[in-house]
C-alpha cells in the first residue's frame, strides 16, 4: 500500500502532514498524528480507481456533517414520490431532484463535460448552451441522451453553493458548504414532498 500512499499523499497528511496510513478492513486513509482520515474506493469503476480516495483528509466532525449531506441529498435524486404533471392524464412517480430543478438538462457527447441544457426551438430539433456557456444551434433532439438523477441533483446543488459542476463532491466540500448544502438539500426535500399526492387522487 505504500505507493498508493506516497501517490494520494506524497506530502503526508493535508491537514498536519503527519504520516498517513492505510485500514485495509475499512478502506480508508488515516492520519496516525492528527486522526484525520479520508475514504477509498473499493474496486475499479469507469470513472474511478480502487484505492483513490474520494474525499479530502478531514476530522471526524468534518466526517460526520459528510456523512448527514449524503443522507439528505440521497433523497433528492433516489426518492420518488407520486404527483400530478400538467398534460399528463394519470398521476406518475417522480424523482424529488425533477419536482425541485425542471431545466431541461441532457447528455451531448460532442462537449467535455458532456452536459447542456436544452432549448426546443421546433419538432424534433434544440438549441443547446454548454457548461461554458457556449451555445450550438440546431441539434437533433433525439441525439442527446438522458442524464442520470445522481448527476442532476449534482448539477443543481453545485448552482445553489456557487461553485463548478466538477468540484461538487460531497468529500470535497467545505465545513462550511457541508453546513450550507445540508440546509438547502433539507428544504427543498421538504418543500418537494408538499407537491405529492395520496394515491387515491386523481387530476384532470
């Protein structure tokens, strides 16, 4: 394990720079003068390498506020809850982060990163802006591909604290925007929740 270490942590700890250690039973970094400590990957993924932290080093208080964000914000894109669209006949089940942020946003793979937000501008064709705010006229709407809940509520949260779609990443985030995040993600979860009805009901 200790090139893993040398690699993530060639300066030690961020925190104090004391000597970092690896708990290969809990795949996690600790730091053996300060206690700080940061989470691994367990296996390999497209995006990811096992072993490669995905948070900073940070106390167990830092670890905790993590720990109360991803609880929240877990609902946000994982819950669904039954409620009535407009046009739509017969209630449907949707996602809390689609009731809270309802900007048309799709994969186009021709920009890195890959998301725009969409405009429809006649049948079957959209204009797009990307995250640069460069805009491209003229797509096939049927050419872009859906994107994942997890990924909107990422979107939408990294609007809400200011910061670029890349940084937002829950074991990235200050003390501060933990605090913020766990604020804003608590109200509109409970705000979304309002909009759902009994299953009984019906609209027309």
């Amino acid at each position: 394990m200790t090139e893993y270490i040398n690699y993530y942590f060639p300066n030690g700890c961020t925190e104090c720079g004391g000597e970092i250690k690896f708990l290969n039973s809990l795949f996690i970094y600790k730091c053996k003068e300060c206690g700080c400590f940061a989470s691994a990957h367990r296996q390999n993924t497209p995006n990811s390498k096992k072993y490669e932290p995905y948070q900073n080093l940070s106390t167990k208080e830092i670890n905790k506020l993590r720990k109360e964000l991803r609880n929240i914000f877990d609902l946000l894109w994982n819950s669904r809850i039954l409620i009535l669209r407009k046009n739509v006949p017969n209630p449907i089940y949707e996602a809390l982060i689609n009731i809270i942020y309802t900007e048309n946003l799709r994969i186009f793979e021709g920009v890195e990163p890959p998301f725009v937000f969409v405009t429809l501008t006649s049948k079957g064709k959209c204009d797009v802006e990307t995250l640069s705010k460069e805009k491209i006229k003229d797509l096939n709407y049927q050419d872009l591909k859906v994107v994942r809940n997890r990924d909107k509520a990422y979107m939408w949260l990294s609007k809400e604290l200011g910061i670029p779609f890349e940084l937002c990443r829950i074991g990235y985030l200050t003390e501060q925007q933990l605090i913020k995040a766990i604020e804003i993600c608590t109200q509109n979860v409970n705000k979304a929740r309002t909009s759902g009805i009994n299953p009984d009901q019906r609209g027309s």
